[in-house]
C-alpha cells in the first residue's frame, strides 16, 4: 500500500498490497491505493491465466479500496484449492499479485 503522502503528492499510478491472509481458506482481503479518480479492473486469474471472476470493473474514486475475494467464481461455485493470481489495471499500469488458496 502506498502511503497517504504519495498519494497527496498524486501519482498517476495505482499500487497493490499482497493480499491477506496468504495462504487462504475460506476468503482473502485485497487491498489497493489509487492516487486520482480512474477506471480500475481487479480480477482473478488462474495460473493458465483464465479469469477466474471479475471483482471490480468501473471508475474508482482516489483513496484507498478494500476487496474480498472468498474464493468462488464468476458463478459463485468454489474453486479449488491452488495458485491464482489478482490482477488489478488502471489506465497504462497492470499490477499483479500472486495468492494461494488452501481448502
């Protein structure tokens, strides 16, 4: 997470703390930091890179964003336990984060 002075000071880029807790079981929280007001994507991908869900798809305001993830689908079906990975973009910046879900 970005501290509450860089994101006065306004940078155009977004930043992403690693999820917590990781390892997970049943949910995780993510959290990101945007500097200004942006169009932001937040999702879940497994290691062949297919979405697993879309948690976030629209303008978000500056400040900081809190997201839980409790391990389902876009369907709400439950995926297995494994390795994903939460990809956030906003504007020109993809940031991406490793997570372990053990069931």
């Amino acid at each position: 997470m970005v501290s509450l002075q860089h994101l006065i000071n306004g940078s155009p880029k977004g930043r992403a703390s690693q999820n917590w807790p990781n390892p997970f079981n049943p949910s995780t929280t993510i959290r990101y930091a945007l500097p200004v007001s942006q169009q932001v994507t937040l999702e879940v991908c497994d290691v062949a890179g297919r979405r697993v869900v879309l948690l976030v798809n629209g303008k978000e305001e500056a400040g900081r964003h809190v997201v839980e993830w409790r391990g389902t689908d876009a369907t709400g079906q439950t995926v297995s336990s494994g390795v994903y990975f939460c990809n956030l973009t906003t504007g020109s910046e993809n940031l991406t984060r490793k997570m372990l879900l053990m069931r």
